[in-house]
C-alpha cells in the first residue's frame, strides 16, 4: 500500500514482495552499500577482468529502477487506488435504491440494526479466518469514530430520510459530502489543499446545493435536516477511516468498526425487530443484502484502500458523481422520473471531479 499520507505530507518508501520496508541504502544483510561491490586488490570504482557489474545496455543494475521506469511504478498506485474508489463510489451509489427495496420489508430502525449486525457478522468472520491480531490501543477511539459516524450515523439518518425524501433528492443533497470531507480532513489534519482545489470543490458542492433547492421549491425539509446530519457524521467517520487505513490495511478499518458495533447491533436487531413489523419479499431481502454486504462491508473496504493511495481530498471528490450515479439507479431500479436539470447538474458536476483531480492537494 502506498505510504502517502493525506494527513501530513507524503513519502515513499521501499516495499519488498513480502510487504516490510527496506531502508534504502541497506544491504539485505544490513551493511551499508557503497555503489556496487569492490572485490580484494581492485580500486573502488573499476571492475576485476572477467566479472559484470550486472548493469544493462541503459546502465541499470538488475533490481534498480530507471529514471524513465520511476514516473510508470509511481503511478500505477495513484491508479489503482483511484479505481478502488471509484469501485467504492459506485457500490455507495446502489445504497439509496437498496435502502428503499429493504423499508419494503423491514421498518426504519430494523433495517439499519440488522444491515450492521449482518456486516459486523461477515468482518468478524473475515478477521478470524485472516486471524487478524486486535488492533493497538491508540487506534480504537479512531475506530469508534468511524464505527458512530460511517456504521450507525449515516445508515440511521438517510434511512429516516428517504421514508419522507425521494431517492433522487436524498442523492443530490448527499452530493455535498466530498466538500464537508475535505473541510473534516483539513480541520483534522492540518494539511491545505490548494485554492484551486477548493474552488473546484466549492463549485461543485454550490451546483449540487442549487440542484437540490431548484427541486425542493427553495425549502429545506425535515429529510434535508436528517441528510445534512449524515452528512456530518459520514465525513467525521470518512475522515478518521482514511487516517487509520495508513496505518492498517483497509478492510481491517471498517471490519474492526463493523465489530465494534456487533453487540450493539445485535441487542437493537433483537428490539426493533420486536417492535417493527416485517413483510417479507425479495425486494426488501435484495435491498438488505446489498446495504449489508455490499454497501457497508465491500464498499467501504475498497473506498478506504482507495483513500489510502490517493488521499482523502481527492477521493472525497471522486464522490461528487455518487449522486449522479443514484439517480441513474433510481429510475433503472425505481421507476422514479429523472428532473430536467440532472444532466446540467452532471456536466457541472464532472467538470468540478476533472479539476480536483489535477489540482495539488
């Protein structure tokens, strides 16, 4: 995994195949290398008659990396991890239509308990398959953020928000989550992305901010209230998850979070299932299956893997075309009619993810 660090300021090391670093400089038997052996007898700097340094045709000794082959290994982790989150964003985008296939069978608070007490099931079960050690003391109060914003938080209130708001317009308003997680990074962090990189995010959350109030008649509703408080607790949750995913792998993030919030989950499945009614169908298992196993298992592992490469500002812009992606899915799969604006809120929107993408962070 790359080493870059959004929280401070990037670096680089050397990882071998088997994943440790190499100081670079250190023999593998832990002497100090000084340009190349030196055989008994023979100056510093020539070659004894009858042996090869080993270098090729462009003067590179095997196991050294060119100049020309330095930009090419540079950037095959910034694409990789952009494509983890890209992966992560569409599987987020499916969770708005999933979460009203699952409110079919299940109420409101039964969907959430049980969606984390499936995904807190399938991470436990991971972690001790992997026989993945519990994680250092001084990640665990990083790891109950994530768990109260990204486990329970967001679930809870976008679930009560689309009982009363439409997918689309939930979407669209979930659209000003890139800019209230670069604003948590920054705060958290200390790092500062450039002006550049802020005006593109700002414009980006101001088309999407217009998209909503055009649609809304220029109200904010009870539903809004509830986005905009996920919207709070995603990005706190977001912000501390890609910290920790420099520090451990990213499925470990979540999965220990997911756990975390296991007995919980359980105890809450248990009362609200008491409580609510159930009407099983295969929307409602479809919608519940995907939340839990798709959404908040697989999805965050990726988009944390990807967070971890790229950093977080330019990640949490990727997810300025979840909302176009969601309402894509919510006419595909819901029937629901698409507004006229959509496609001049997407050209602005894909407009705002090119610029970010290139502006230095």
């Amino acid at each position: 995994m790359t080493a870059q660090n959004s929280a401070t300021a990037s670096m680089t090391i050397a990882v071998t195949a088997t994943g440790e670093s190499t100081p670079t400089g250190i023999t593998p038997t832990g002497r100090t290398s000084t340009g190349g052996p030196s055989s008994a007898g023979t100056p510093s700097g020539s070659t004894a008659p009858g042996t090869s340094t080993g270098a090729d045709s462009r003067g590179v000794t095997p196991g050294s990396t060119s100049a020309e082959d330095a930009p090419r290994g540079a950037a095959d982790p910034l694409r990789r991890g952009t494509l983890l989150a890209v992966l992560g964003v569409v599987c987020f985008s499916l969770t708005f239509p999933s979460t009203v296939w699952g409110l079919e069978s299940f109420g409101p608070w039964s969907l959430v308990a049980v969606r984390s007490a499936l995904a807190g099931l399938i991470a436990a079960a991971f972690l001790l398959v992997g026989r993945v050690p519990l994680p250092e003391r001084r990640h665990w109060a990083g790891l109950a953020v994530v768990a109260c914003g990204v486990v329970i938080g967001f679930p809870l209130l976008t679930t009560l928000a689309l009982q009363i708001s439409t997918t689309s317009h939930a979407a669209v308003v979930v659209g000003l989550l890139p800019l209230t997680t670069a604003a948590f990074a920054a705060l958290r962090t200390g790092r500062r992305p450039s002006r550049t990189f802020w005006s593109a995010a700002v414009a980006g959350a101001v088309v999407v901010l217009g998209f909503t109030l055009q649609q809304s008649g220029g109200a904010v509703s009870r539903g809004d209230l509830y986005l905009f408080g996920a919207l709070l607790v995603c990005a706190a949750g977001y912000t501390e998850g890609g910290r920790l995913a420099r520090q451990m792998p990213g499925w470990q993030v979540i999965g220990w979070a997911l756990v975390l919030c296991l007995p919980l989950m359980l105890a809450g499945s248990a009362v609200a299932l008491s409580l609510e009614p159930v009407r099983l169908n295969a929307h409602g298992v479809i919608g519940l299956l995907w939340v839990a196993a798709g959404s908040t298992f697989f999805g965050l592992y990726v988009w944390y893997r990807g967070m971890a490469s790229i950093g977080i500002p330019k990640a949490s812009q990727l997810q300025l075309a979840q909302p176009l992606l969601t309402l894509f899915w919510s006419v595909f799969l819901l029937g629901e009619t698409l507004p006229l604006a959509a496609p001049l809120a997407a050209v602005g929107v894909l407009v705002c993810i090119a610029v970010t993408q290139r502006a230095k962070s």
